[in-house]
C-alpha cells in the first residue's frame, strides 16, 4: 500500500469545489482561505499524478476522471464521518451534532413544537437543520452532507431506511361560501379541475394530491402554481382557486385569520406518511429510531386536528 494517500482535508476542499463551482466559494464553505484551498486541490493532482480540474477565468470544469474521484471522496467523507459516529453512539445517545433535512410542507408545522422538547430533554444535542425539496434532501443524504431527512412517502428513496412516523391526511381548502354548505368530505370528482392550485415541481406534496385524487388530468390542468403552501393559502383567500393541504398545515394554524374553509379528501390515497430516513446501517441507527419515536410524540400534540386525534 501506497504511503501517500490523499487526506480527508483535500477530499473536502475537491467535493466542495464540485458544488459550488467557484474556489472562492468553496473556501469559504471549507473555512479556509482561496489560496489554501487551491493549493490542497493542487496537492491531491500532484498526489494521484492526474489533472481532476480544469481551471480557467470563469470557468471551474471538472474532468471526467474528476467527477469518478469525486464521487468516491463522497463515499470515503461519509465513511469517516461514520466512524467518528461509532465512538460518540457508544456514549450517551443523542448527544453530540445531528445533520437533518425537513421538506418545506413539513418544517414549519413540526419543528415549533420539535425544537422545545428536544432542547429540554436532550440538551447535549446540536441539532443543524436545513430545508430542502425531497429530492435534494436525499441526495444530501446519499452524499453525507445530513445525517437524516424528515420527509412524506410515497417517495422514492432508493437504498435507505425509515421509519414512518404517523399518516398525515390531505384536505381541500377553498374560499368560505363557495360553494355553500359544502360536504363533510370532498371526492376528487368534485374537485374542478380548472380552480386547482397546486404547489410547483419539485414538492412531494403535489404528486400526493394528484395522486389522491387519482386524476392525471389535474397535472396538465392546473394553470397556477405555488412555491409554499402559504402561498397557495394567499391564493385561495383571494378567490383565486381551490388547493389540497395536510392536516398538519391546518393545525399548525395556516387558516387562522383568512376566509377559507377546509373538508378532508375522501379517497383510496387521501393521506401521505410521514417517515425519518436514513442511510442503511448507519452507526446511529438506534439513535434514528429514539428520535423518531420523540418526533412521533411531537406530532401527536401539534400535528392532528381534535376530531382526528
């Protein structure tokens, strides 16, 4: 075996380089200077004895050999960080620094009630959240930059594990009076087409409406889209249309002072599961489940309406 491997430091300064694609914004994600980040990458060229990136004024373009070395530095970064898991999980469990992604239909519904508990209840742990689309939160999680992603299924994951934590059910909201003395629930033939709201590509939640109503031809229809399901509120307030939201939404307090009325959607798929993943055989597996059962608890008080508890 060579005695000349490259160091995790030149790993870490090559991964962020792929991402943000400028060295000057790399550095500043690594915390070092532009200089000592390009002479690490420099070094690890020097090192392996091929060009990983081809610099120019405006352009940062990394060689197909690049990418391959790339991707291997993410594995062997996650690895690493995994490790250091294995020594801190053999103490007290959730303790230490806990990386989690939450999608946007999520994050402000759960996480007020969420964050309290967890500073009272598990104060050495530093919990870093970030909010990201379902998609982009996976691949967070496939390339080590988060522990763990607090997501809604059906989704497709791939090779990872989860634990569901409680079914979260879709209700139609629309303006109050229009149409007067709606139902106790609404069927998706009811729904018109050409009033549809629905958030934009890229969030789960709109491919769980869709699919719930079981009606491809909402996709094509739906002339108006959403980036938040505030938004989307916003929209229907103002007469705009008719939109599907979680049952957590409305007990978070999303309706409070607008004129909108809200009925659960009555289908076969009418709910979406709220799940925590992971990456399999993670070091921090028992952690997961322990935070996942809290999670669940949490939900249980903020997350259902008092009919539906």
């Amino acid at each position: 075996m060579s005695s000349y491997l490259p160091t995790l430091k030149q790993l870490q300064y090559l991964v962020a380089l792929k991402e943000q694609g400028h060295f000057g914004k790399a550095a500043e994600a690594c915390f070092v200077t532009q200089s000592t980040l390009s002479a690490g990458i420099r070094e690890l060229e020097s090192l392996i004895g091929v060009t990983l990136v081809e610099r120019t004024r405006r352009v940062v373009r990394f060689t197909a050999l690049g990418d391959r070395i790339v991707e291997k530095a993410h594995r062997v970064l996650r690895e690493a960080e995994e490790l250091a898991a294995i020594a801190e999980a053999s103490g007290k469990p959730l303790t230490g620094e806990l990386r989690m992604s939450v999608i946007p239909t999520i994050a402000p519904f759960l996480l007020p009630r969420l964050l309290p508990r967890l500073r009272a209840d598990r104060p050495e742990l530093k919990l870093y959240l970030r909010e990201e689309t379902s998609q982009a939160a996976i691949e967070s999680l496939r390339h080590g930059n988060v522990d763990c992603v607090l997501l809604a299924l059906p989704f497709p994951t791939g090779e990872l594990d989860s634990e569901i934590l409680f079914e979260d059910r879709l209700y139609v909201a629309f303006p109050r009076d229009d149409p007067t003395n709606p139902p106790e629930w609404i069927k998706p033939g009811m729904i018109d087409e050409s009033k549809l709201l629905l958030l934009e590509d890229g969030h789960c939640l709109k491919d769980h409406a869709l699919a719930a109503c079981n009606r491809p031809d909402l996709r094509a229809s739906a002339t108006m889209m959403g980036t938040s399901l505030h938004t989307l509120i916003q929209m229907v307030d103002n007469g705009l249309g008719v939109t599907m939201i979680p049952e957590m939404a409305i007990a978070g307090g999303i309706l409070d002072h607008t004129r909108i009325t809200a009925r659960p959607l009555k289908s076969d798929r009418s709910a979406r599961d709220i799940a925590l993943v992971w990456r399999r055989n993670s070091p921090r597996e028992k952690e997961f489940h322990m935070l996942a059962e809290i999670l669940r608890d949490a939900a249980a008080k903020s997350c259902r309406l008092p009919e539906a508890a």
